[in-house]
C-alpha cells in the first residue's frame, strides 16, 4: 500500500513507497467491515442460496444446520446461512467459523428477543 497523506509524510520519504505492513492492515479492516451479525431470512432466501453454489460446510445435527457460501466477499470472509429452532439466518463472518460458533452467535440473538 501507499502512505495516503502527503501531510503526514515525512520529509524526503516517497509516499508512494509499498509497505506489506500497511497492505495487510488494509485488507484486515477491508474484510472485518463485510462482517455482520445475524438477521432472520425466510425460508425461500435460505433455498434460493444453497441452490445456487454447492454450498461450503454443510454442518448440522438434529436442532439446527448451517453452511456457508462458497464465494468470499472479501479474503476469507463469506455469507453464512442457518436454520436454528426452526427459523432461518443469515449473517456473514469468516468462514472458518465453526457450526457451533454460529449456532451459539444466533441463540445469543434469540435469547435477546423479548415476549409482550
């Protein structure tokens, strides 16, 4: 990447001059600003994707399924789908995460819904 203040720069340094450092940070933030919590889809949106690639991780027990997109948005960040207690959801995270982690990361969600 390049230095992309001329104000900060210092004096005789070439603020075109390449910095891994700076490159990698860039695509860290880049890829962290994909991530969202998750949302609730309906259950035509969840077919529609998992008919549309072969899907990535298809992970699931007798409560709940998950699997992510094959396609990244950024790096090694993708969209990730899952049926949790009968209800659908999206949210879009890395796609290292585990079933677990996503099941555990929509039940933190649910259990903030609140009954009137």
């Amino acid at each position: 990447m390049y230095t992309p203040d001329i104000i900060t720069c210092e004096a005789g340094k070439n603020r075109f001059e390449w910095s891994a450092g700076a490159e990698a940070a860039y695509w860290e933030a880049r890829a962290r600003s994909y991530v969202t919590a998750p949302v609730e889809i309906d259950l035509h949106r969840y077919m529609d994707v998992l008919g549309t690639l072969p899907p990535l991780d298809w992970q699931g027990d007798r409560d709940s399924e998950s699997f992510k997109f094959a396609e990244m948005m950024c790096g090694s960040v993708t969209d990730i789908y899952a049926k949790v207690e009968g209800r659908y959801f999206q949210l879009c995270d890395e796609c290292t995460l585990s079933h677990a982690e996503i099941v555990r990361r929509i039940k933190e969600v649910l259990s903030k819904e609140t009954v009137v």
